[in-house]
C-alpha cells in the first residue's frame, strides 16, 4: 500500500492526470472497408468479325477470341415451347478476364411447333423476345436493379434492347437485336467467378462498352437471308 506521502505527492497526481487525458484522446478502432485489388484492364484494339457461317458482321475487341460452338445446340425442345432449328452459336471469350459474351443468332423462318408446322415470322419474334426477357429478368432474385436501352440503328435495320443488370447477379449484361424480318441475334456476359457487384463492376464496364461496339456496327450478312 502507497504511502501516504507519495499520495499528496503533487508530481503524482500530473502523472495521473496527463495519462487519463493521454487515454481518452486514443481513437476508437474502426473496421476498415475490404478492399480489392486494382483493375488492370487490357488496351483495347478492333477487328472486323466476318463469317459465312455465323450471319452478322460487327467489331469486336480482338482481346476475345470467337469461338464458334455446336449447332445442335439450337434446337430447342424443352417443354411445349416451340422448337428453333438453324440457331447458331458463338462465344466471346475474354480468357485474361474470365468471362465469356455469350451470342445465339436465330433466324425467323425456322421456329416451328411441335407438330412440325412452321411458325410465322411475328409469331417467332414474339417467341424469341419472350425467352430472352425470361432469361434476363430471371436475374432479379439476385439483382438490385435491371436498366434497360433501346438499341436503334435503323440505317443497319438492328433495333433490339440493352439490359444492364446492377447487383450480384450471375450475368450483367443481356441483350437482343433483329430486324423483325428474318435476323434475331442474342447476347448475354458471364464470369467464370463467384457474382460480385463490386469486384466485378470495372470488367463488366469495361465489357459492357464493348458490347455497345458491337451493336453500333452490327450488319446483317446476307447468308443470313435465305
């Protein structure tokens, strides 16, 4: 026990008092905010795609290499909807960012029924809108939010729509373009990664603006018109 005149000692009592105000003036541990890793995204250079066989020419970033899939692929018998024969298949793959633009090139004229009877041409439009609104907007359970953009080039006959999907959702970007006469062309952009809005936000961005590209020099080949 302190002796009684170390207490009334007044250098003791200056130490007390400059370590509690020394103390209270320590700041209270906050929790810092996970951070990622900077974006390091790849220069971007255009090349022309131009096949006979896949029906639409456009420009592309040459950082995703084409790769033509199946065609059996198309043929679409799942439940009573109608079947789509003829529908092609080809992927952008952005390997160095893991991701894949998924496109499926449909024409109007082979949509058929169960049955076997050709479906007409609005008919088939409508089908096909419908299956890529499904797809896209079956996102929203995981999505915080779908933009969508009207897609308009009459001078190329390419109207369609852009939808932009913000959130955790598997895919955050969809899209669909025709001429209504006899081209429909699909879209969607997967990552090869667990959805995350904020890891992925500046290669979705970056990927987003080349799908834009895409559309805005999107010509349909006239292999496409039989």
């Amino acid at each position: 026990m302190p002796k009684m005149e170390s207490i009334r000692n007044p250098l003791v009592w200056i130490c007390l008092v400059l370590g509690l105000g020394w103390a209270c003036t320590e700041e209270d541990p906050v929790p810092r905010p996970y951070g990622y890793s900077k974006a390091v995204l790849p220069q971007r250079n255009r090349v022309v795609w131009d096949s006979s066989v896949f029906p639409a020419r456009f420009e592309f970033n040459s950082v995703a290499v084409p790769r033509l899939l199946s065609s059996d692929l198309g043929i679409n018998k799942e439940g009573n909807r109608p079947m789509q024969a003829g529908t092609l298949w080809m992927n952008l793959d952005y390997a160095g960012l893991r991701a894949q633009v998924h496109l499926s090139y449909h024409p109007l004229n082979r949509v058929y029924f169960g049955n076997g009877q050709k479906v007409g041409v609005a008919d088939a439009l409508a089908v096909l809108m419908a299956e890529t609104q499904r797809m896209t907007f079956k996102h929203t359970l995981k999505a915080s939010g779908i933009e969508e953009a009207l897609v308009k080039y009459p001078e190329h006959r390419v109207f369609g729509m852009l939808y932009t999907v913000r959130g955790n959702a598997a895919s955050q970007t969809q899209f669909y373009v025709t001429d209504s006469i006899r081209h429909y062309l699909r879209g969607s952009l997967y990552f090869g990664a667990t959805p995350n809005a904020d890891s992925l936000q500046p290669y979705s961005e970056y990927i987003l603006e080349d799908v834009k590209h895409l559309l805005s020099t999107l010509t349909w080949a006239p292999q496409g018109d039989s």
